[in-house]
C-alpha cells in the first residue's frame, strides 16, 4: 500500500511497520478521544529510513493518506520518542480511521522526474525539469557556470506551490557561454528553505549536449571507481565529480588518447548519487551514477 495514496511512489519505508485499526459500532454521536500510539523499535529499524523524533501521525481516508505531505498541513500528534510512542492524537472528530505513524522530515520538496539539457535550432541549450510532486514549492534557481565552481544566477522559476502531479519546466538559455556549460537547479520553499536538486552539463557547439552511451562508471571490490568513455582525438580533458549539491568532490586533467579510454579514481566519501563529466575540445560527456 503506498504511504500517500496519491500515486507518487511506495512510501512504506517511512513508515512504522504496523497499523492502527480504529472502527465504531452502535455509536449514535462520535466521542471526544485523543489517541496514544505505542511501537516497537524493530518496527522502525533498518531498512526503514526513518528519524524517530520526527514519527508522527496519518490516517486512511478512502483516497489518501491524510495529511499527505504536499498539502503542507503538519500530521498529527506528539511526538514521545522516549517512550516509543506519539501521544494526544485527535483529528477532532472520533478518530475511527486506519492510522500508520510516518516520517514526514524524510520527504524532499520536490519529488524530480527529471533534469536534462538539449541544443534548440540556434545552437542554445534548453534546460528542462520536471516534478511528481511539489511541496511548499515557492520557486526554482537555475544557475550556469563555465567550470563548475563559479556560479551565476540565470534564472528565478516560480514552482507550483503544492502539486500532486507532474509539472514541467523548461529555459533558454541563450546567454550560454560558446563552450562548455555547467547548470545547478535550486529549490526555494515559501519559508526559505533551499535545497539544490542536481547539476548537468551542455556544449551545443556540435549541436548535442552531453553524451552518456560512450561513457561507463562501476566500482570495483578494492573501493576504486572505473571510468571508461571514447575519445574521436588525443588530447587533454577535465575529468570532474559532483555531489547533488553542486560541489566539486574530484577534479584532475587527464590524457585521453583516441578510442577506448579507462581511468581508476578513489572512490566517493559516501553513498550517494555524483555527476561525472569529462570535457575538452572535442568531448562532452556526463553521466550521473549512485555509488554505494
């Protein structure tokens, strides 16, 4: 059963792994109750991505789980971590609904469907994105930087607030520099808050951006990452990681000779999803990989 009932995803790992059952029979006028919810810690542990002092309240309305997290209204309850519990639980009525205890810190803003880069028929890239879900969205910060580490804001989209479908987004940039172009997408909640969702890469000077099919990445068992990619020419490249963030975690200029390319680099300081690149006068490659 998914978490939200809203189509977004299998949501069940943010879950306590047990449900509350409250139904009525006989009752003539709903009661006045405020409910005490008791779980296990094995009902939480791994692989369950859950912080426990932020486990709070939901319940099944017929459609959805309620409140779901794009609506921007706070679950219900206390939360009593010490006592493995979430007290004073009460949705003004009788609370006669199935209940799950989630947690709701553990959700991004903005669920992204995608972030990608084209040429259009001038020779501009177009920065595209797209969302399953949006919440508190207030706007999108699209920057460029001609080497990854200098940014320039280039643009302020307005989100969609909150969204439960998907929404798509798209910019011209036709102030791009005549080479290789690096673009960060941000996120702004309505408080203030900002996320960055990703960084990717564009050099429509061959009319394409980046290429990903001549470009492979694996980890080895010694903790090493494995890069292969073609090059048509001999010549010096940029070889790049990013984190989601947008920051530089590796930089080295290396020889690439024409044809099959493979280079072994150490291995990332944690789990996580990176942008590799690798740039030079004639190679524009980028490839974005979960490493674990």
């Amino acid at each position: 059963m998914e978490l939200e009932g809203s189509g977004t995803g299998d949501k069940s790992l943010f879950a306590v792994d047990r449900f509350w059952v409250l139904r009525k029979a006989n009752w003539t006028t709903e009661p006045v109750s405020f409910l005490t919810f008791t779980y296990r810690d094995v009902e939480f542990a791994p692989a369950n991505t859950i912080t426990e002092t932020s486990l709070l309240a939901q319940y099944w309305d017929g459609a959805q789980w309620t409140p779901a997290w794009n609506s921007g209204t706070a679950l219900f309850g206390v939360n009593n971590a010490g006592a493995n519990q979430v007290n004073s639980i009460s949705t003004g009525s009788g609370n006669f609904y199935t209940w799950v205890l989630a947690d709701k810190s553990s959700f991004l803003p903005v669920e992204l469907l995608k972030f990608e880069a084209d040429c259009d028929a001038s020779g501009f890239p177009v920065i595209s994105w797209g969302t399953t879900s949006e919440t508190n969205n207030n706007y999108f910060t699209l920057e460029r930087s001609p080497d990854g580490v200098f940014w320039t804001t280039i643009a302020e989209i307005a989100g969609a607030g909150n969204s439960n479908s998907q929404v798509s987004y798209s910019y011209d940039d036709v102030g791009a520099f005549s080479s290789m172009n690096y673009y960060r997408l941000s996120q702004t909640d309505f408080d203030g808050t900002q996320e960055i969702e990703g960084v990717i890469t564009s050099d429509c000077r061959n009319g394409q951006s980046s290429d990903t099919d001549s470009f492979w990445i694996e980890c080895n068992d010694v903790n090493e990452i494995n890069l292969s990619f073609y090059s048509t020419t001999e010549e010096s490249v940029a070889l790049r990681v990013f984190d989601m963030r947008g920051r530089l975690v590796f930089s080295e200029i290396v020889s690439a000779v024409k044809g099959l390319n493979s280079y072994i680099i150490p291995v990332m300081p944690e789990d996580a999803v990176y942008m590799f690149s690798i740039t030079g006068g004639n190679i524009n490659l980028s490839n974005k990989v979960y490493l674990h």
